[in-house]
C-alpha cells in the first residue's frame, strides 16, 4: 500500500476531499483540532451527506499532537488564520522530499512557504460548497472549481499524479500554470462572500439585491485593483468573471456576472457562506484579517485606496465582538465607503 496522504482539517474541504480519496481506495489520514470530531471519525467513520453524495467512510483521524512518522503528501485544510500555526506544526511530519497542498481561502501559499520553502509547496483553489455539520459529519452540498497548480508556474511529475489524484474527487478539477490568478479571482469573489455575510439572508440573495448591486460591484472592482497593481491578472471560474469588475467595464458585463453568480450559488444546497456559519453557527471568528486583511495590506504597499474593504472588515470584526448583529442594514454601512473612495 501507498504511503497515506496526511489531511490536516478535516472540516468541510480536508472532510469532503479526504472522504471521496478513500471511498476510491487512497489511504488517508485526518488530522483535526476538534477532539469530538476526531473521536467520532475513529469509532464511526466519516460520513458525507447532502444532495451530492450519501456514504460513510471508514477512516482513522489523530490530534495534531498524536501525529508521528514522516509523510511526503500533506494537504492543508484548515481556516486561514490557522495556517501559520498549524504550518509548524506539520512540518516535522513532512518528509524532506514532500509538499503541501494548500486547499484553503486566501493567499495562504505566501505564509506555508516561508515556512517550509516555496519548492514544498504547491497552490490550490477550490470552491465547491461544503459544511462541518457536527462530529463525524460534513454535508457537501455543490460542485464548484478544483484548480492545481505550482508556485512558479511550472508542470512537474508531482502536481501531474496529485492531479490524477484528486479527479477521484472532483473529475472537471484543472492544473493551472497561473495559480495566483485563480487565488486572486477568489479574493474578488471571497470580498463578496464576506459582504453577503452581513446579513442573516443567503449568498444568492444578496448577490442577487438590487438596490445593493452597485456597492457589491464596487467592492469586486476594489480587488482587481489591487490585483492589477501586484500584477496579477485574476482569472474566473462559477460565475465570477474579474473582466466584468476591471477599469472601465461594461455593466452590462459586471450585471452579466452577477446573475451568473447568482445562480451558480442558487444550485447549492450550501445556501450561505462558511463565513457566515463562523459567525451565527459556531460563534467564532472568521477568516477576515487571514484572508480579506492583505487585500487591504497590499492595496497600501502598491499605493491603491481600499476603503470599501477596508470597511467590510471593520463590519465583520464588529460582528464577530458581537457590537452588531446580522441586518440588511449593515450593508448601507458598508456602501457609504464608496463615498471615500469616489
């Protein structure tokens, strides 16, 4: 047998991925922080439900703290704010010839190769619809894009068999020679995402408000900016085309992706963003400063104006410390940032 793949979180994306690699007979192991949820994976196995799939899988899981050996595949599924914890904490356990593949939201590959060195790592983009429901359980609810690529945009004999690995998951998954583009086009769409989360009403309806379209246009238009300053250029995927919030845009084209957005996430039955479980379900905080915050970082760094992200992180900070609560309202707030930055 194949030396297992080390799945660190095993949450909505290492649960739903790691699930479907063992059901196709790739030894896995689970690696989470939640003793509950690993003590319900060992007795009961992991098991998927929703619309997609039903099954259960038989599979062992570990505390971080309980992880021996030594693995040449790792695969990084935790909150972005966790990273650079748990990066550390997995590197004794990654062999001197293996990698990690950063199956998260953000620019996480930054932080995982300064740690480990960007020859260890490779970058990934993902956004199909899932959610941790309780111990033992994750609920995976739409296919969405599964992209693969290396660092510096080369095709190498590992990311060719990770690839052929993870079409056991996703069979319409890609290698890319652009990963960042891909990562920055979920920055535009992950900025929206968390908008939509200052309400207690689902993705596809806010998305599809309006009276709020113009403010969430703005929003998607503030991210390209600073992605064309980095020199980056974002690519789309499920709806999200980063052409129709540049420069000068049609909007007819940024409406166009709006709709299509609209009902990619009308499809799901994940119905409302992980963000906003973060912060009515499991009471906790969200991916904000990890994931929206460099945005803002590197907006000041090339000289760009962010005021309206610069605000929607304010809003989900002060929802998180419980000094708002979840309302339409909040996204007026957010939309009189556009003043500033007009």
């Amino acid at each position: 047998m194949s030396q297992p793949i080390l799945i660190w979180g095993a949450g909505a994306i290492g649960g739903t991925m790691g699930a479907y690699l063992i059901r196709a007979g790739v030894p896995v192991r689970f690696v989470d922080v939640a003793a509950d949820h690993v003590q319900a994976i060992n007795a009961d196995g992991l098991k998927i439900e929703g619309p997609i799939d039903n099954f259960r899988v038989r599979a062992e899981a570990m505390l971080p703290k309980d992880v021996s050996g030594s693995y040449r595949q790792i695969v990084l599924a935790v909150k972005a704010h966790h990273t650079v914890a748990a990066t550390k904490a997995l590197a004794p356990s990654l062999a001197a010839d293996g990698y990690v593949l950063s199956a998260q939201n953000g620019l996480n590959e930054i932080e995982i190769a300064k740690i480990l060195g960007a020859e260890r790592t490779i970058g990934a983009f993902v956004n199909f619809g899932a959610d941790y429901m309780r111990p033992g359980v994750v609920m995976y609810g739409g296919r969405g894009a599964v992209v693969l690529g290396e660092l510096d945009g080369s095709r190498t004999p590992r990311l060719e068999a990770l690839y052929r690995c993870l079409q056991l998951f996703e069979p319409d998954a890609v290698i890319t020679d652009d990963i960042w583009g891909y990562l920055w086009g979920k920055l535009g769409y992950g900025a929206l995402l968390f908008a939509t989360a200052l309400t207690e009403a689902s993705i596809a309806d806010v998305l599809a408000s309006m009276p709020h379209q113009a403010l969430l246009r703005a929003l998607a238009e503030e991210v390209m900016r600073v992605a064309a300053a980095k020199g980056v250029a974002p690519k789309g995927f499920n709806g999200f085309d980063p052409k129709a919030f540049m420069a000068g845009a049609n909007g007819a084209l940024a409406a166009a992706s709006m709709q299509a957005m609209v009902e990619f996430n009308r499809r799901s039955a994940k119905s409302h963003s992980g963000i906003y479980r973060d912060l009515a379900v499991r009471k906790r905080k969200t991916e904000i400063d990890a994931q929206i915050g460099p945005i803002a970082g590197i907006g000041r760094e090339q000289g760009v104006a962010t005021p309206i992200t610069d605000r929607l992180i304010q809003l989900i900070r002060e929802l998180e410390d419980g000094k708002r609560h979840m309302a339409w309202e909040n996204l007026d707030a957010l939309g009189a940032a556009m003043q500033v930055e007009a």
